[in-house]
C-alpha cells in the first residue's frame, strides 16, 4: 500500500516538473535570450558596430613598410670602332640595390566631409539598433500572441471539458432510462451522438492547444516538446483616450525614430556633397634607405638615409558637374524622407486609432456576453431540471448546452482578442521593450 501511494506521489510530482506554469514574463524573458530572429539581429548589429571607427572614413593616417631589394650579374663582351680602346672580353660584373622605406599619408582637409561622414557612419549604428529593437518588438508580439492563443486554447479545452461531461451524464441517464424502458431508443442514440461529437471537439482541441504550444517552444527557442502550463487569468486594461495613445506614439514609437534617423542620414549626404567643392589637402612624409653597389661605374657603392616631406593641395573646379547634380539630389531625397515622415506619422495615428478602437469594442462586448452567460447559465440550469422530469426534449435541452458554451467560448475569444491588442498599443508607443 504505501509502495502504491509513493508511486502515485511520484508520478504526480513528475507531472508538476515536467508541465511547470508559464508566466508571461518568462515566455519573454526566454524569447530574449533564445529566439533565433532576436540572436541574428543582434549579432547583424554587433558586426555594424565594428565598422565604426574614425579609421574608416579616414580620419586616422596611414603609414606603409615597403623594401626591396635586386642582384644582377652578368658577363660582358665589348669590341669597340676605336683601335685605341682595347676590347673587352668575358668582363664579369655585379650590381645589387637594396631599398627601405616608411611612409605616412594624411589627408588633412577635404572640406569636412569625413567629419560628416563619419557622423554618418555613427548614425548607421543608431540605425541597426532601432532596426534591431523592431526585430526584438515583432519577435515578442508574436511570442505574446502564441502565450494568450495558448491561454484561450486552454481555457477553451476546459469548457469542452465540461461540455462533454455534461453530455456524458446524460448519455448515462439516458441509457439508464432506456434500461428501464422509460424512453426510446431515438433519444438514446440522439445522447450517444452528442457524446461523441463533443468528444471529437475534445480531441481536437487538445490538438490544436498542442500545435500553439508547439509554436510558442519555437519562438522561445527551447525543445519542441516542452510541456508547459500557462496562467488562465486574463486582466482587462484601463483603457486611457485614444488621443494619450496616438501623441505618446508619435513621440516615441520606433517606426518614427528610424525614420528620423534616417532623415539625419541624408542631410548628412548634403552636407558631403557640398564639401566635394572644396579644395583637398594632403600630406606625406617617407623615411627610408637607399643602397647600392655595383662592379662598374664610377661609384663602387651608394647609399643614402633620410626624411622627404610633401604638401599637396588639390582643387577640382569642374567635374562635368557631377557635384552639383549629386547635391541637387540630395535635397531632393530630403523633401522625399521629409514627405515619408509624414506618411509615417499618419500611419502610426491610424495603427493606434485602429487598435484602441477595436479594444475598446472588444471590452464593451465582453460586458455584454458577460450578461448573456448570466442568462445562459440560468437557461441551462432550468434546462436540465425540465429534461430530468420529461417536460422539455433532448433537442431544447442540447441547444441551452450549445447556447452557454458558445456564450463562454465568445468570452474567451473576446478576451484574447483584447490581450492583444493591449500589446500592440505598448507596441506602438514604445513600451513593449524597456
């Protein structure tokens, strides 16, 4: 007996390891630390930070090592127009060159355009990392619509549950009757069929709960497999003005941040097209050694070590107008990122206005259905008093059964629907991720 009860113990306690609860906060947690689309946009904006560094633009010198180094031997033979030079015959000679240099190269003025350039290679890490905080927004909206789809599907499971054991005492009254020849065998069979179609519902729900589980493991980046339990309790929000949201939004939402980011870009760009009119001046400085040494010639060897210092100054003053044609497209693509500002502006109004709009229908028609399951839950309580003394029929009986659960069943949906939306509204006005 007690080998029994420290079996049961234990299989109960490995149920409640094996299907832990859930929270929320620890689906997201997860998420952020797991989820694939999160990692590569983190990694894709680590690597643009490493390609910006005062170097890339040129704001740093550039020094250079060069040396070489040549032999040549040869054996020459020389006969000359003048008697009075003897010729030369079979005259071996040699002569190598050695050389080693250093050299530093610095562009010291180009009208600020590597200022400017690398204010925009500054920005373009700015820009990965709101591109990245959008990855993070969708990757997580979507993690939290898996976690309340699986949250409804629970909920929903449960009230098939009940359904189905509701129709599972009546089959077995049903039968009892029949038994006892109280009904027919009609009615019987009009049970045994309710039965099993809510059955069926059963198995199918669990089905479908367990592709959303499926899917939330996925975005969580953790074994498929993984059971797990969530919290059933849902909260209504406080719902502010629509107006709070849509001024909060346009203040802060990320669509409207990249979007001045990259307006910052391109007046960048016009400020470098205009330094292109300016004159460039550069400086190089070498260091370095010279020798050689040669069989013939009038010098046996030669070698020489020292410093060359150069300034030069270049001013390009036609260009086939090219500069002047990529400023004026410069300012042109400035009106065009101004205009998709505020394209970007209206857009977020909209989202906002859309999604507060149908949370607030969703909560009014949650009050609503709140009254009905009051009203349902009445009707099929008198419901099956009437059926147990034979006043009302199987049929009547079933449609208050149907009637309460797709009186619940609308709550649930309503709910999910509400949850949400809540979060695409933390979404849009930048709260979603701290």
């Amino acid at each position: 007996m007690k080998r029994t009860i420290l079996i049961i113990l234990s299989f109960l306690i490995s149920c409640g390891l094996n299907a832990q609860v859930l929270k929320l906060e620890d689906a997201v947690s997860l998420a952020l630390a797991n989820n694939y689309d999160i990692i590569v946009a983190k990694q894709s904006t680590e690597l643009t930070k490493k390609g910006i560094h005062a170097g890339a633009v040129g704001l740093l010198p550039t020094v250079d090592a060069n040396s070489a180094g040549s032999y040549n031997y040869s054996v020459t033979n020389q006969e000359f127009n003048l008697a009075s030079i003897p010729p030369t015959k079979n005259q071996e000679a040699s002569q190598n060159n050695q050389s080693a240099k250093v050299s530093a190269y610095y562009l010291l003025f180009n009208g600020g355009a590597r200022l400017r350039s690398f204010d925009k290679l500054k920005a373009s890490g700015e820009l990965s990392e709101i591109q990245t905080k959008i990855t993070i927004e969708s990757a997580l909206i979507e993690v939290v619509n898996r976690y309340y789809e699986v949250v409804r599907l629970s909920k929903q499971l449960d009230l098939i549950k009940s359904s189905m054991d509701l129709s599972k005492d009546r089959l077995v009254r049903v039968k009892t009757n029949y038994e006892f020849g109280n009904i027919g065998k009609i009615e019987m069979f009009n049970a045994q069929v309710d039965y099993n179609n809510d059955s069926s519902n059963y198995v199918n729900a669990k089905l479908t709960k367990r592709t959303a589980m499926n899917e939330l493991n996925y975005l969580l980046g953790r074994k498929i497999s993984t059971d797990f339990e969530v919290e059933d309790k849902i909260e209504l929000p406080d719902l502010l003005k629509s107006d709070d949201y849509v001024v909060k939004a346009k203040a802060n939402n990320t669509s409207i941040v990249l979007s001045n980011i990259q307006l910052n870009m391109v007046e960048l760009d016009k400020k470098i097209y205009k330094s292109n009119f300016m004159p460039t001046l550069t400086t190089n400085l070498d260091y370095g050694y010279i020798g050689s040494a040669s069989d013939v010639g009038v010098f046996n060897s030669s070698s020489s070590l020292g410093y060359t210092g150069a300034l030069s100054l270049k001013w390009n003053l036609f260009d086939g107008m090219k500069k002047r044609k990529s400023l004026e497209q410069a300012k042109i693509n400035i009106e065009v990122n101004n205009t998709k500002q505020q394209q970007t502006l209206l857009n977020i109004e909209k989202e906002v206005q859309n999604y507060h709009d149908a949370l607030s229908m969703n909560i009014q028609l949650i009050q609503l259905e709140n009254q009905n399951l009051e009203v349902a839950l009445l009707n099929l309580r008198r419901s099956k008093e009437l059926y147990e003394n034979g006043t009302i029929t199987n049929i009547q009986f079933r449609q208050a059964q149907l009637n309460l659960l797709q009186t619940q069943n609308k709550i649930n949906n309503y709910k999910y629907v509400c949850k949400v939306y809540e979060y695409q509204l933390l979404r849009m006005t930048n709260e979603l991720v701290k």
